[in-house]
C-alpha cells in the first residue's frame, strides 16, 4: 500500500469536489521551529476568491501583504517595513517578480505599491492526515492531537483505507473526522488503468469545527515526562492561516515527476479532460518517481519523460491561472497616478 499513491488519487478526486485549491505537503505549524506537515490542505473559497487568479499564480510573500505597501500611493519601499531592512528587501523583490508589486524610480530611490488590493480570497480550511494503513499508525495520535489543541485549520480529517473499528475511533480527538477512502486501483485490479483510478470517500466520523479565532497550543518536545508547548494568539494563528492558504494556492498538489520510463506513458491518448498521475503500467498503481524509478529498477525502460504540462493542467481544471494577465499599469499610467 503506497501512501504516496494514496495522496495524489485522494487529491486528484478531492480537485473535483472542492471549487477552492487543493495543495499537498504544506507546514502548519506557527512555532519557530515547528514540524507539523499537514499531508492535504482544502482551502475553500472566501467572498473574494475570484479575484485571487487575477493577481499572481505564486504564493504571495506574507511580508508583502503585512507591509503598508498598499494598492494606493507608491511608497519608498524601506518605508513600508516595519522589519529587518534584508527581509523587507527580499519580500520586495519577490513581490516584484511574482507581479504583486509595481516600482518605479524616483530621484534614485525605489518606489512600491500593489498592483490591487490584496483580496479576501480564503475561507475556511481543512487538513487531512493520511493513514492509508491504520494498522501501520506511527506518530498519527500526536499528529492529531497537535492539530487540534493548536487549531490552525477550521477541521481536521483522518483519511484511511482501512477498516475503521471503535478502537481506531476511540484513540483520536473526537473533533477529527474520518474519512474511508474506497480506491479501484490497480492493487486490486490488474485491468484498471490510469484513466480509470476511483475513489469513493465513505464519511465514517463527521469533523468538528476548530476555533480558529481563538489562541491554540502548539506541542513542540515530548520528553520523558513532560511535553514543551508554546501559547500561540490568535493574530499569530491567522498570519499562519493566511500563510498556508498562500502556499497552497501557489503549490497546488501537483509536485510530482513523472518517470522517465517506456512502463509510464501518460497523456499521448488520454483525453484532455483526465487527470494525469504518474501510473506505472507495470507496478500497477501511481508511482513516486522520484524514489521508485531509475535503473536500479527491474522492469526500468530508459525514455524520455511523459510531455505533459502538468501546469496547464491545473489551470484547465481548476480556477488557479498560471500567468494572469496582470494588473501592472503602464509606466505613463504609473506617471499620471501620481
Ligand atoms: S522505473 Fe519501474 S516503477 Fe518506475 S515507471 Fe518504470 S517500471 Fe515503473
């Protein structure tokens, strides 16, 4: 059972559900260091999602959005900081670069402002921890139970393909829900295709909502005895929520590579309308190139990588867009604004 198959056909089949954005792998700790690894994130739209496409494809730098660089008068960026001058200065140039910011010189100095208001995109959020094998839990009770006492995300989800008993219930937070996720694959049967992979989300534990707006505890060193926590507020929490909601609508869940392998051959038939994962015709089942494939494999058919762009993709399934066409005014624009 490969948990890494598991994730991306449970993101492939959630992207169908959830009209927001559906991202995998994303920290959600607001410690510094913090280790929690959310392995699915759901972000579900807020009233203005619409206009998060328009203004960059890449997650937007939270530096950039707290900064009093506003959409209105260009500033002199060092103004608009209330951080160390380096930070301020990366923040800047990634805002520029990602087209979130506009600049213009002026008598030698560099002056900012946003392209647009920075929108209220995000609502409510989920977090699903992946457990494919309850019978192979490791740190899942703490994973769990850090999630809810911190509170970051609106609901918590365990995703499984076991068969959920009162005991697996009864050893994690009441507040986390419990999905059974039901998959055709190959593992069962050799006929399935790429194209074909179902999954079926079977609810056996509803979630309970999480307050967000209310500060959390964040676990941070279990040692014998005794467990370190750190009191997080509840700006801290929405900074970090706002965080996560902009690295997954930059990442999305699409951070695979595809083999490079004559048994991996995706995309030349397969309608536009299908989703694409790196299914290995003869491991049948999704597999992670990146740890699985190469020579050292015994059925490995050296080929050129599957020519799909996994970007376009996304953005014919989903409302993220990969270059908008930008709210950059014209310099002369820029020159009559002030
Ligand atoms: S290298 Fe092995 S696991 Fe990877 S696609 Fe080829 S046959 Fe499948």
């Amino acid at each position: 059972m490969s948990e890494f198959a598991f994730e991306l056909e449970l993101c492939a089949h959630l992207e169908t559900r959830c009209e927001g954005v559906v991202a995998r792998q994303l920290g959600a700790s607001v410690a510094d260091p913090g280790g929690r690894i959310l392995d699915v994130v759901c972000v579900e739209p807020g009233p203005k999602f619409d206009e998060r496409p328009q203004l960059t494809s890449a997650a937007i730098p939270d530096t950039a959005i707290e900064s009093a660089v506003g959409p209105g008068r260009a500033r002199y960026w060092k103004d608009a900081f209330d951080c160390h001058p380096d930070r301020a200065r990366r923040a800047t140039e990634r805002a520029l670069e990602i087209g979130f910011f506009e600049s213009q010189l002026r008598n030698g100095r560099e002056y900012v402002r946003q392209v647009a208001r920075y929108p209220d995109w995000y609502g409510r959020i989920r977090g699903i921890e992946n457990k494919p094998d309850l019978g192979r839990p490791g740190d899942l009770e703490s994973q769990l139970r850090t999630d809810v006492s911190l509170a970051l995300v609106d609901e918590v989800v365990l995703a499984t393909e076991s068969y959920v008993t009162r005991a697996h219930l009864n050893r994690i937070p009441d507040e986390v829900g419990v999905w059974r996720v039901h998959r055709e694959s190959a593992d069962a049967d050799p006929s399935v295709t790429a194209s074909a992979l179902e999954v079926e989300i079977e609810v056996v534990r509803e979630a309970e909502p999480l307050p967000v707006d209310r500060p959390g505890v964040e676990p941070l060193e279990a040692n014998p005895g005794r467990t370190d926590v750190e009191i997080v507020d509840a700006d801290d929490k929405a900074r970090t929520r706002r965080r996560l909601a902009e690295r997954a609508y930059g990442k999305g869940w699409r951070t695979f590579g595809l083999p490079a392998c004559g048994n991996c051959q995706l995309g030349d038939d397969a309608p536009s309308s299908e989703v694409t994962l790196p299914y290995c015709d003869w491991a049948g089942r999704v597999v992670d190139a990146g740890s699985e494939c190469g020579p050292a494999c015994p059925a490995h058919e050296p080929g050129d990588e599957t020519d799909v762009d996994l970007e376009a993709e996304r953005e014919r399934r989903t409302p993220w867009i990969a270059d908008p066409a930008g709210k950059r005014r014209r310099q002369s624009g820029l020159d009559q604004f002030w």
